[in-house]
C-alpha cells in the first residue's frame, strides 16, 4: 500500500519553477495591489502595506491561497492573492 504525502499550503508555491513564480506575483500584484487581502478581509486596515523587500518577515510579500490547499483548495493562480506572512501564517488553514 502506497503512502500519500499531503502537500503543505506553505510549500505550494514551489511546485512552480522560479520565473513562473515570480509572473504570478506580478500578476497578482497587479490584480490586487499591495494590500493584504486578509487584513481587508477582516477590516483591519491599520497594518502596513505589503512590503516586498522587506527583511521584516511579518509584513513581507507571501501567498496566500483564498481557500487554503489544506481544505481542498486548488494550487492555480485563481485561487491565490497577495497576504503579509503573519497574516497568513495565523490564518493557517482557517477559511475566511
């Protein structure tokens, strides 16, 4: 019997080779802004926009996948937008 190794949402982005990452997130970028989209989502708009070269890892660039690959959420970038990494690392696999 086969084992199957559930991919973490964390390492998602990976599967894609670096250009393609890096396209989606100036597409992404380009859809959404550099706002958090779950900072927006809970109204929380007192946190610092996106900043994508920031050594502060909290309020740096990151995925966030709209619904969470752990609850049967699709790895396509119709179902990504842009989230601070605090934000999505405390949104886990919560939906919104």
């Amino acid at each position: 019997m086969q084992a199957t190794k559930k991919k973490s949402s964390n390492n998602a982005m990976r599967t894609f080779m670096a250009s393609e990452r890096r396209a989606i997130r100036a597409r992404l970028i380009e859809k959404y802004g550099t706002n958090c989209q779950l900072c927006i989502a809970k109204n929380r708009f007192d946190k610092a926009p996106i900043d994508m070269e920031s050594h502060n890892l909290d309020w740096s660039w990151s995925v966030d996948h709209i619904i969470p690959i752990g609850l049967g959420g699709k790895n396509v970038e119709s179902n990504m937008w842009p989230a601070h990494r605090k934000c999505n690392s405390d949104r886990g696999t919560d939906s919104i």
